[in-house]
C-alpha cells in the first residue's frame, strides 16, 4: 500500500528504461506514477487529485509532452510542469520558457542531482501554494477574514500555528486592520472556543469605568457604579479576555493587569475578597509599545508579560493584491444588507480603488464600498464614481450625514446580532454584553425582526 503521507510525482516518457529508471530513482522519496503517453498523463492528471509535480519527456509518440503538458494546465493550472527531455535540437528551449512557462527544463544527460534537486523543488513550490490556498479558504469560511497576499498568509499562518495554544499573543497594526478579527479567529480555534470571548476597547474611558470592566464593581464602589458589575475576567472564566488599544490603559489599571496575568488573582471593585479566574489574555494596539515604557507611561514588565506572540497585521496600502477580492466580497454583504439590486464594480472602478492609499485600511474601504452602492443609481460603478467620492470634501461638523438614521439603526441591529451570537442565543448574558436591560433588548429583537433560529442555523 503507498504511503499517503508521501507526495506523489507523475513520471510521463515512451522510454521503458529511462521510465524504470525514474521510477527506482525516485520511489525512496515519493509515491512514483509512471506512464508511457501523453494520453495516459492527461488521464492520470484527472484521476490523481493528490499528484505534486509532472515530468514530462516532450518528444513521444503520439501526442507529444507539449501537447500533454497543455491539456494538464487545463485540468490542474497549479500543477508544476518539469519537462525532461533526449532531443533538445528539435525543440527551442526559450520559445518553450516563453509560450508554456515550464517549472523547469532540463535535458537528459545532465546531472542526475540538478533533476532531483528540480523534482524536490517543484514539490515544495506546490505544497506551499497548495497550503496558502488552504489557509486562505479557512480564514474566509471560519474568521472572515480575506487576503491572498503573502502578507496576509502570513498572518493566517500565524492564528492556525498558535491558536489551539495557550500562547499570550499581541496584535500590532494599523487602525482598521482588522485586530479584532484576529483576536476573534485565535479564540475560535483554541480550547477555549466553547467559552466567552471578552472584548475590551481601552481606550477613551475613565480607569475607574476600566476597572469595573475587567475586575467587576458591587453597587457604590465609585460614584458612578450604580448597580453590581460582572468583569470581563469573571465572565471570560475558562475563555479568551481581548484587550484592544492596551497602549491607551491607564498606568494603576496596568499593574492590577500584572497581577492577573501572573497568577489569575483579581480583586472585584467594593469587595475585599481576591478572586481567580482561567483567561488566556490577547491584546493589541496600534502604538509603539516600547516607546511608551521608554516614556514611563507603559509598564515593562507589563509590556514582556503581554508580549508573547506577534502577529503584525499589513496597512492595505501594502496588499493593494488583496483589494478585488476584499470588494468582491464587500458587495453581496451590502447588496442583500440594503434589499438593493446585485451590483458591478468596473475594472476602472477597481483601478481608482487600488490607485488609493486608505489611510483608514480595510474599515475604510468597507466604509467607501457601502457607500458607493447606497448612493449609486446605476448597477455598474465606475472609476469616476470611486473617484469622485474619494474625493470628495470632508462633511463640516454640524451638516447632517446622508441617511444618518438609517444607518445607526442597521449598525445597532448589527450589535444585536453580534451580542447574541457571542452570548449564544441568552438573551440575558446578551443584553449584559450591550449594557441594557433583558425586557429593552427583547423589544429591539422584535423591533427589528430579528430571527434567532435563522442565525442558530
């Protein structure tokens, strides 16, 4: 029985002794497939989904490995291509480069370890498109996150290796890069997916509101602490605790942070009792962490306690690659979202897209595509429309923004759902998450027509 651990390499030549050769020369290292026509290499290419590399002899009776080489392209366009060819007098090797851009071209007679080294390097050039197709199909299915740059591969390399793990990691990048979505990916892969994920923007709130965040308050702890509090530690107990833009907490919250990363022990705001909690702790920001412990307003041993792992997510200026696919995937959300019609976004709309350097990354181009098809009354989008809109003069404070109304509600339906989703269906630990009253949230689920058995399915 093969080994179905090894890969597998298709042998194609009319020569039985050089086939023979092939096949004894190569079967220690891979699972060998060997024919002796271009017919039966195009066969073997339909019926082998699991095939790693071809080498192929060109001069063959019948059809020859030109011809053959073509038909494969067909069927597996990924599929590199070694031709091996006795006659290179009758064939142009750079007309060959040229027009069927080979893996590689070597004759026979050469040495027989540049025709090992060639088969070994065409194997890993296929594993490893083959394993970023993967990872990006599993990052658009279960993170929803897009991007076929290497860049982007790269980071989608980096949740699957470290997610099952209990490794801290810390999310730096850009605002609108997606941080959160990492964080929500890494949690959904590990052990702790069953329970909460906890999300906590540090940023722009009073240590005091903070505190009671992450460590819980009883009624009366501080002035604003009108009823009991479940922190996140308490709530995330066995999960995930997200902490974004850590850069922006505050320097006493930090140290309270410190002690529980170090041995899981909190104390909750107006009680005197320490508490424990299990969190797998990942945070992020968009801020040079170490010029703030240089500056005294980040703690070090905080900052080399948080550090763990480092996933650096990419500004889209430097995947512009990944921008048709982002838009393609944008459109139907809108569409559907809007009752609108489907929509096109011509090259040149796409161009214009590209053409921009979005200071506001991924958000920002979700933002502009929303409203390129909530303002457009054609189907098709052009590059003058993206233009146009780009540039576009900024809104003075005070005008009203188009269609305001609708949009807060879509984005507070939006929160809803999100809510639910993360609470599993609990209306009660949902509406803790929105900060509202179970008998308030009930009414916007229905106000909004909020079908909770069509998102469990």
């Amino acid at each position: 029985m093969a080994d179905s651990t090894r890969n597998k390499v298709l042998f194609v030549d009319d020569d039985p002794p050089v086939l023979k050769m092939l096949g004894e020369l190569f079967a220690k290292e891979y699972e060998v497939v060997a024919v002796g026509s271009g017919s039966e290499a195009i066969e073997m290419a339909r019926l082998h989904d699991d095939l790693a590399t071809v080498v192929m002899d060109i001069k063959m009776a019948g059809m020859d490995g030109i011809a053959a080489a073509r038909h494969i392209r067909n069927i597996k366009p990924n599929l590199p291509i070694i031709f091996h060819t006795g006659y290179p007098g009758e064939y142009n090797e750079r007309e060959i480069d040229d027009t069927e851009k080979p893996f590689d071209y070597i004759q026979k007679g050469q040495s027989i370890p540049k025709l090992i080294r060639s088969v070994r390097n065409a194997v890993e050039a296929h594993n490893l498109k083959l394993n970023n197709q993967n990872l990006s199909l599993i990052a658009e299915n279960s993170y929803g996150m897009y991007g076929r740059s290497a860049a982007m591969q790269e980071v989608f390399r980096a949740i699957h290796k470290i997610g099952p793990g209990d490794t801290k990691v810390m999310i730096l990048g850009e605002s609108g890069t997606g941080k959160e979505l990492v964080a929500r990916a890494i949690h959904n892969t590990s052990r702790r997916k069953d329970k909460h994920l906890a999300i906590l923007n540090c940023n722009h709130r009073s240590p005091d509101i903070i505190e009671a965040e992450l460590f819980g308050n009883v009624k009366g702890a501080f002035t604003d602490a009108s009823e009991d509090r479940v922190g996140f530690f308490e709530y995330a107990d066995g999960g995930t605790v997200f902490l974004d833009e850590i850069g922006d907490l505050d320097i006493t919250t930090q140290g309270k942070l410190l002690r529980v990363i170090e041995n899981g022990e909190y104390i909750k705001l107006g009680t005197p009792e320490t508490r424990r909690t299990d969190v797998r702790v990942l945070c992020a920001t968009h801020q040079h962490l170490l010029r703030l412990v240089g500056e005294g307003k980040f703690r070090e041993d905080l900052y080399f306690r948080l550090k763990g792992v480092i996933i650096h997510l990419p500004p889209l200026r430097d995947r512009k690659e990944d921008i048709p696919l982002l838009v393609e995937k944008f459109i139907p959300r809108f569409t559907i979202e809007q009752g609108l019609p489907p929509k096109i976004f011509d090259d040149s709309a796409i161009q214009a897209l590209i053409a921009y350097d979005w200071p506001g990354n991924v958000r920002n181009l979700l933002d502009t595509v929303e409203s390129l098809i909530s303002l457009s009354n054609s189907d098709i989008i052009f590059g003058e429309d993206v233009r146009a809109y780009l540039e576009r003069p900024p809104v003075e404070i005070g005008n009203e923004h188009p269609g305001l109304p609708v949009r807060m509600k879509a984005f507070e339906r939006t929160l809803i759902i999100k809510a639910l989703v993360e609470a599993r269906f609990n209306i009660t630990a949902a509406a803790k998450l929105l900060r509202i009253d179970r008998t308030n949230l009930q009414k916007k689920i229905k106000s909004y027509a909020i079908d909770m058995d069509s998102l469990r399915d």
